[in-house]
C-alpha cells in the first residue's frame, strides 16, 4: 500500500504544481539567478531525507512538484532577462 500512497501523492503534487504556477505568478528572482520549484522541493528533500522522514505520500508529492518543474523548457538556473 505504501506504493499506492506514493503513486497518488506523485500524481496530486504535479497536478496541484501545475494548477499553482499556471494561475499564481510567483517568481523567485536575483542576482542573475532563478530558484524553481523543482529547486525548492530537492531542498526539502535532502532536509527530509536528513530527519528519517519516511512518509510514501510526503516523498510522492515532493517528486510530483520536482517532476513537474523539471519538464518544462526553462528549469535552468540562470535568469534570462
């Protein structure tokens, strides 16, 4: 069942990822750099990882944002103006 959870929570948290960065503009911007979501979710990865969090549908979520961010054209860090 674990992989149950883990499978909805990949699919709930690129769904939701997708819903938040078509209709919230939200932009993370400086210094030449961008941080992307998928940047902010490999963040909470390693800090959850560390801490022996475990959870199936805390990691299928973190995976959905991060999976999300990474198929699109512009996942780089640097900032184009």
């Amino acid at each position: 069942m674990d992989w149950a959870h883990y499978s909805l929570a990949l699919i709930a948290g690129f769904a939701l990822t997708r819903l938040a960065t078509e209709k919230l503009k939200v932009r993370l911007k400086g210094g030449g750099f961008w941080v992307h979501h998928w940047i902010l979710a490999a963040v909470a990865m390693v800090g959850i990882y560390f801490t022996g969090i475990e959870h199936p549908a805390v990691w299928g979520g973190l995976t959905g944002v991060a999976l999300e961010g990474l198929r699109r054209k512009n996942w780089g860090l640097k900032h184009k103006k």
